[in-house]
C-alpha cells in the first residue's frame, strides 16, 4: 500500500474505482493517475466529475445510469456495465460501492 493525494472529493471511491483485472475508472482531476500506473486507466468524462465510482464483479461492473457518457467509455474498453438507478444517493455523493456488501461463500471468486 501506498499512499495516493486526493482533493475535490470526499473519499478514494469518488475518485477511482477497479473495473477490470488491470483497469481502474478514474477522475484525475481529483486523484493522481500516476499513482495507478502499471494498470490501464478509463477517464470519467469531463461533464461526469463523480462518474469513477463502480463496482466490479467478476466479469461485470456495476454502475450509476446517471452517467452515459463515462459508461459509453466504460463499454468502448470491453467492460460488461449493468446499470442501476441510485439518483438519491448521489445526492450525497453515494454511489455503488458504498451501498455495497459482497459476501463470498468461496473467496477465490472475489476480485484481488
């Protein structure tokens, strides 16, 4: 672990989020995308500034229907989305993964 500068949001997940094996979704403009090198990185579209926050599952990713433009990037680089609707929550910069628990009956399945 290392530590990764952070401004304009209120934790890590607003900013970039794991969406693949080795591609993160991320706002650089509030965290500093040099820090995730090594991995392949999906910018949020500029018009999306809270769009980084995902979930990933497997080989699918979970994610806000409010921001089409960051999911057309998301689908652009072979990431599965499914869409839910969590309007309210972002009104309170909630989002997906903050609202959710995995439970794993075999923890070889989950993501690293």
């Amino acid at each position: 672990m290392r530590p990764v500068k952070l401004s304009g949001c209120l934790h890590l997940k607003s900013a970039v989020t794991r969406v693949a094996e080795d591609v993160v979704l991320l706002n650089s403009a509030w965290v500093d995308s040099p820090s995730f090198g090594g991995v392949n990185q999906i910018e949020v579209h500029p018009g999306e500034p809270f769009a980084a926050n995902a979930l990933w599952i497997g080989e699918n990713v979970i994610y806000p229907a409010a921001y089409d433009e960051t999911r057309q990037r998301l689908e652009q680089n072979g990431i599965n989305v499914h869409l839910v609707e969590i309007d309210e929550l972002q009104k309170a910069e909630g989002a997906v993964t903050c609202c959710s628990i995995l439970i794993a009956t075999d923890p070889a399945r989950l993501p690293n």
